[in-house]
C-alpha cells in the first residue's frame, strides 16, 4: 500500500471562509487516499504566510524526511499556492 503526507495550510481567515479551511482540506485528502488505497502516514497543519517556503512545518517535514529512512511515496496538498 502507498503511503501519503498530507500538507495542510492555511494563511488567512479569507481563505478559511472560502472552502480552503483546515478541516475541508484535510477532508478532502483523506478522501482522495481512501479512494486511491493510500494509507496516511502523517498530517501536518501550517498556518505562515505562503510568500516563501521558510515556513516552520515544511521546514520540519524536510528536515524529517532528510534524516528518516522510512519514507512516504508522496505529499498530498490541495493548492499549492
């Protein structure tokens, strides 16, 4: 079976309010890996700014990713911007 990381990220309350909540999103993943037979390894929720990826969770997931040998087969967000 497959493995995801789901990458769950919002920055503002705009956003929040239209659809792209923490919540929806993570919804919305869980859904896709159930369908696709994925199993979900781990979530991580980030709240910073989008403008660069210097943001604290991506950083820690990177990081994490370096050193582990276990690795999931992908990183699931819904938006990349």
């Amino acid at each position: 079976m497959k493995s995801a990381i789901l990458y769950i990220r919002v920055s503002t309350d705009e956003q929040a309010d239209k659809g792209y909540s923490q919540r929806d999103q993570d919804e919305r993943l869980r859904r896709y890996c159930s369908t696709q037979n994925m199993q979900v390894d781990k979530v991580i929720f980030e709240d910073h700014s989008a403008k660069s990826f210097k943001r604290p969770e991506w950083q820690r997931l990177l990081a994490g990713l370096k050193k582990s040998k276990a690795r999931a087969d992908y990183i699931l967000f819904t938006k990349w911007d």
